[in-house]
C-alpha cells in the first residue's frame, strides 16, 4: 500500500470462488484473504460472542501491518440500547482483546429506531472509555444524532461514512477526527451493487486526504451478498497502490 494508515477491506474475509485465482491456494481463508487485503471488519461478533482464544488464533494467523475492526454485540446496541451494559461491555472486551495489537477498532452500529439521548448516550461512553481507550467508530441510523458532535468529540469516537447514506451527517467523516472510516454497504442495492471504478477513484482520493496527516483511515466495503466486496476492494487497492 502506498499509504500505510490506509485500511482496505471487507465485511468477513469469506472469498466467493471466483476470485480464488487472485488468492493464494494454500492456508485458511483468513491467512489467504490477508495476502492481498490489510484490514477486515469482524461483524460475527454482532450476532454471537467469541472466545478469546479464537480472536487470538485470528490475530496470528496475520502479518504484523493487518488490523481488525470488532463490531459491538447486538446485546448492547439494540438490545440494550447502550443502557445499563456494563457485563456486556465488560465481556466483550475481554474476548477481543485477544486480537492484542491487530485490533484496530470498535464499530458500534446502533438501530434506526435509537433516538439520540445524550445523557444515555454520555454514560455509555464514559463506561466504554474507563475500559477501553483504543479507537472507537459509530454508525448511528437516526437523524437526531447529528446533534452528537460535540460529544463524540469528547470521548474520542468517530463517525462512519456510509453509502448509502441514511441520515444528513453520514456522507463525510465526523466527529473524532483521529480515525476516519468508511463503510460502504453496495448502491443502489445495498449489500449487493458492485461500486464502479469512477466511484472507486474518486474515493482512492478522498482516502488519501484523510490519511494525509497520519490518520488511520478505513474503507470497509460491505456488499458482500454477491461477492462483490473482494472484487471493489482489491481494486481499490490496486488504485491506491498505482496512484
């Protein structure tokens, strides 16, 4: 990569057969993934936790220059609803920390249905950051939410940029400017549209302005239902790689 701080990846590191080519023959997928691509989004851990050890098995399975983004259990975004989680935050903290230095981040997706309440959303990040002080992203899905910069910026979390967008602040990067991450879900279809390489271009250089002072910048991409996830993100890197 031509930019170090630049993570390209994808949502899981499952690799559709038609690009098996591109990949090399031997090893897990993850190791083969991790040939070409230096950043993945583990979103399994939304829907059920993971023991340590498998995180840790994951973390050496890697090269040193890899990072993982964790995204948050369900159990407290949408079944909490970030109040009164400690036990869970606390269990999910101890299971990813096996990743050691490979993690990269935490992702925390709320609902759509999740108003913004700034007290609550106060206490939940007070307690995320007695526990943890790496970086941290959030995708909120309600409009209210645009009203959370200032206090995104005091606890450190960044705001994702997301395609499709779906509230009016998600379209560039917000809040905590030391980390910048994009997702981008596939349009118009999400999780299915490939992105085309004028889209892909234009994005190779707004990835480069971000990570123009160092800042660890991440392009998830999460149209993965078709496969074309793999595909938009090696050439996204080929781009980048090629100026």
């Amino acid at each position: 990569m031509s930019v170090p701080s630049i993570f390209i990846g994808c949502a899981g590191w499952s690799l559709p057969r038609e690009y098996w080519p591109s990949f090399p023959k031997q090893g897990t997928h993850l190791q083969r993934y991790a040939h070409h691509l230096n950043g993945v989004e583990i979103n399994s851990s939304f829907y059920r936790p993971h023991q340590r050890q498998t995180y840790a098995r994951w973390a050496e399975s890697v090269a040193d220059g890899f990072r993982f983004c964790v995204k948050m259990p369900k159990s407290i975004s949408h079944e909490r609803r970030l109040r009164d989680c400690e036990p869970e935050l606390d269990a999910f903290l101890e299971q990813c920390s096996g990743l050691g230095d490979r993690l990269g981040c935490l992702l925390l997706q709320l609902p759509p249905s999740l108003v913004f309440d700034e007290s609550l959303a106060e206490a939940f990040f007070i307690a995320l950051r007695q526990r943890y002080s790496g970086a941290v992203v959030l995708e909120p899905r309600h409009e209210s939410w645009a009203a959370a910069e200032l206090l995104l910026m005091a606890y450190r979390i960044a705001q994702a940029v997301v395609d499709p967008s779906r509230i009016s602040t998600d379209a560039a990067p917000h809040g905590w400017p030391n980390v910048r991450y994009w997702r981008l879900h596939g349009s118009p279809r999400i999780y299915y549209s490939p992105y085309g390489s004028a889209y892909l271009k234009t994005l190779a250089g707004d990835l480069r302005v971000a990570a123009v002072d160092g800042v660890d910048t991440w392009c998830i991409l999460d149209n993965t239902a078709s496969g074309a996830a793999i595909g938009n993100a090696l050439e996204l890197r080929r781009i980048l790689a090629h100026g």
